[in-house]
C-alpha cells in the first residue's frame, strides 16, 4: 500500500496597502508662511533704511534692483499665505 502525501499550499500573500500618507497640517505650514514673511518685511524695512539719502547715518549704497526684487518675493509670498488661508478657513 503506498502511503498518501498530503500536499500543502501556501496561501497567497496580498500586498499589504501602504499606510495612508498624513493630510499636512495647513494651519501649521501657513504660520511657517507668515513667519517668512515677517523677515521678508523686516529685511525689506532695513534695506530701505540703508539706502535713506536724509539719513546721516545711511550707507551711500543703491540697492534699488535688490529692493525691487524683495518686495515682488513679499507680495508672491502674502498671494500664497491668503491662498492657504482660504483653504484653511
């Protein structure tokens, strides 16, 4: 008499699902954003006070391009944070 193998089968492994990706915390991304700003601001402020020609004390500098260029980055800047801010609303 033969004797009976008995024959196993694997059970199919699935795929295991990737754990969700974490929704960003909006609120937290726009204080960074308004943060940002604020030291755009404030370098923008000193920039302009460097190049005050009343101002004894002021270094003959022309920054005008740089001034120019920071404040075009201050008013993308404030567009996105009003965008996020509508969103997080």
């Amino acid at each position: 008499m033969a004797k009976s193998k008995s024959i196993r089968t694997r059970k199919s492994v699935k795929p295991s699902r990737p754990e969700p990706t974490p929704k960003p915390d909006l609120a937290e991304i726009l204080g960074r954003f308004t943060d940002a700003l604020s030291m755009f601001h404030c370098v923008a402020r000193a920039l302009a006070e460097r190049q005050d020609p009343h101002d004894a004390d002021s270094d003959p500098v022309k920054l005008g391009d740089e001034l120019v260029t920071l404040n075009q980055a201050i008013a993308v800047l404030t567009a996105a944070i009003n965008a996020l801010d509508g969103v997080t609303a």
